[in-house]
C-alpha cells in the first residue's frame, strides 16, 4: 500500500508581516508580500499533514499573534493532536494569553540585556523587551506546561553583552533551569543577505563559536545553552509552507536549490501535489521522508 509520509514537523508561515522593523532582519520587506490562505485553507492543509504522518507543527514568520484567527487555528490542530510550537517576538502576547492553552511549545527573542540596547536590534512603537520579559515570567509562573526557549542573535553590536542576558534573566526571577537558550549567529545566509545585513552587523564564525565556548564554560551548571550558526547547521532541513501558496524545502541555512523545491499549490489537486513534491524529495533529497529534520 502506497501512502505519503511527510516530515514530522513542519513550519507554517502564517503571517508575512511583522510589528518590528529588526534592521538586520533576512527576510523581504513583509508589506511587499500578497498573502492569499484563509484560515480554511490552512485548516484543510493541517488536516492533510495529520493524513500524511507530521505530528508537530511550528508557526512561525514573521508575527503570528498579529493573525486575528491564530487562537482557532492553533486549537484546530491541537483537537488533531498536533504538538504546536509558537514562534513570537511576544509584543502581543499578553494580551492573547489564552492562546497559551493551545501551545506546547514557545520561542521568544531577546538580543540585550536593557530595554535601551533592545531597540537598537528590535525597534519599534512597542517595547518588545518588556513584553519579552513579561511574557517569559508569565509562561514560568501560569503555564508552566509549555517549554520555554529564550532566543538571541548574536551579533558584532552585542557581543560584549551578550552574557549579561543571563544575569538579567536571573534577577528577573526566571529559573533557568526551566529554559533553554538558543544563540543564532547573526549571518548573510538568507534570501535577503545582500539587501539588508549591513556588514558591521555580522559575526564571523570564529568569533561566535568563541563566545558560545565562553558561555557554556562561565555558565556550565546550565546544560540547555545552544546555538545555530553557518558551520553547525549542515544538517538543518526544513519544510515551509507559506502564506502564498509557495512550499519550500530548506537546505542548510543557504536555501538551496530554491528555485526548483518551490511549487505553487492550488486546494484543488493538493494531494496530487503533495505526491509529486514527495516522489521528487524522495528521489533527490531522501533524508526528508521518514524523518523529523527540524532541527530546532
């Protein structure tokens, strides 16, 4: 019996547009992208993957909470059983707390160890520092079911600060033990890199690893400190569906050959491409199939 095993975890890009403008950001200008899945579409496509064997899901990009329906789609998939992974700058998260419920599993950014140097990384209206730290304690102390991991890119503008986040975490009541801390080398990986990364932004790799060394020998009774950088991600495979109807399959943080993985999908013949995506994969990049290849 023939039958369609997709990834066990897969990002869904819910969202192109975001409430910060990070001025390092890799990604297209969000306003610049036509968004067109309604909330149907993406339940009749979360309930194809639930056919198709993916058991986890992480919705991501670029703000997701600023999706007026994330609450449905998120208690949707957890009444299929799915684990749910939410990736958040946190902005709005209190005020959409009841979301909570529904997640498993939370990523929440901070790149500085004072709301001042924050903004300088994350600017905008609203203070995402605060709302950061507000968000980690209030997932510590009510939710405590959720797995928490606290985010950082690490670039030339705050590696001398870096450390100091953990200090701030831990004068802020957050027990550590409870998190894990994921550390992303600031780099020109992405389909943007030439755009928008200007050069004094960027960490080169000796430089990163060095700092990561540093870290995990100043703060060795912590074993959760991890970290995504060019040379570390080599085995990184991502599957994404996107907002326009686009999937693509990510290789390494270099994202190739994206121009022959993108295929547009029209609700009618989705199975039929789904299959020909599969067979393709199967063919020119086996490690897909059969395998949870998000490396978180």
């Amino acid at each position: 019996m023939n039958y369609i095993q997709f990834p066990k975890t897969i990002d869904l890009n819910v969202n192109w547009l975001c409430n910060l403008k990070c001025p390092w950001c890799w990604w297209p200008e969000h306003s610049k992208i036509i968004e067109s899945l309604t909330i149907n579409d993406w339940k009749k496509i979360i309930s194809k993957l639930k056919e198709w064997w993916t058991n986890s899901l992480v919705f991501t990009w670029w703000e997701p909470l600023l999706k007026k329906w994330l609450l449905e789609i998120l208690k949707f998939s957890k009444e299929l059983w799915f684990r749910t992974t939410l990736s958040t700058n946190a902005i709005l998260l209190e005020k959409k707390a009841e979301i909570l419920k529904y997640v498993d599993d939370i990523w929440i950014p901070l790149d500085w160890s004072t709301s001042e140097k924050n903004k300088i990384m994350r600017p905008w209206k609203a203070d995402q520092f605060k709302e950061a730290i507000k968000s980690i304690l209030l997932i510590q102390n009510e939710y405590q079911n959720i797995d928490l991991t606290v985010r950082s890119v690490l670039s030339n503008k705050n590696k001398q600060d870096i450390r100091n986040i953990w200090q701030l975490l831990l004068d802020n009541w957050v027990k550590l033990d409870k998190i894990r801390w994921k550390i992303y080398q600031c780099n020109t990986a992405w389909p943007r890199k030439e755009e928008t990364i200007n050069w004094w932004w960027l960490i080169e790799y000796v430089d990163f690893i060095g700092i990561i060394n540093e870290l995990k020998l100043e703060f060795k009774e912590f074993k959760n400190i991890d970290f995504h950088s060019l040379k570390n991600s080599a085995n990184n495979r991502y599957l994404h569906i996107n907002p326009n109807w686009e999937i693509k399959v990510i290789i390494n943080d270099n994202w190739i050959p994206i121009e022959k993985i993108i295929w547009v999908i029209d609700m009618m013949n989705f199975s039929e491409t789904i299959n020909n995506v599969s067979k393709i994969l199967s063919n020119d990049y086996h490690w897909l199939l059969n395998n949870n290849t998000r490396n978180q």
